[in-house]
C-alpha cells in the first residue's frame, strides 16, 4: 500500500519545522519544491477525501511568488496555516493535536 511507505505525522502539535520535514519526504524529484502533484500524494498518504482537488486549492493558498509549487519557508508556512484550517479534522485524527 503506498501510504505505508511514508512516515505518519508526528505525534502531538506539530511545529512548523515538523510539518515541513514530513512535507520534504514527498519531494519526489528533490527540486525544494513541492508541485501540485507532489502535495496529492502528501494527503493521499493521509487518506484524505479529495486529495487532488485539496492540493490544487492547498498549493494555491500558499504559492506566493506564483511559480505553481511550494518552495522555501514562507510558502511552507503558509501551507502549514492552510492545512490547519482545511485538514484539522484529519489531522486530528492522526493524533496531531
Ligand atoms: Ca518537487
């Protein structure tokens, strides 16, 4: 199962600096960027219900330079704050908060 070969969320609140270690294994072509298709398979990993369409809005929420991925601190940051708004349920789930 492909889920199984990722490392689950840490458990407890998460930091920032946690969410983005979990987020960097994702990082398939280990270009520091984090694409739409890359995001899929991060909530996909977490069973989350439309998966596809909770990327394209996760990684419109936080490309701030426009580039159409997620890269570097602030738009990790920005993602970190959507997450929180848009997958709390499921990340709750998980044991996060
Ligand atoms: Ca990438």
């Amino acid at each position: 199962m492909a889920f199984m070969r990722y490392r689950a969320l840490p458990q407890g609140e998460p930091t920032v600096e946690e969410f983005r270690a979990w987020l960097a294994q994702f990082d398939a072509d280990r270009d520091g960027r984090i694409s739409r298709e890359e995001l899929q398979h991060a909530l996909r990993s977490l069973n989350v219900w439309f998966a596809w369409w909770k990327a394209r809005g996760g990684v419109r929420a936080a490309d701030a330079n426009g580039d159409g991925g997620v890269t570097g601190d602030d738009e990790v940051a920005r993602l970190f704050a959507f997450a929180q708004r848009h997958l709390h349920a499921k990340i709750a789930q998980l044991g996060f908060y």
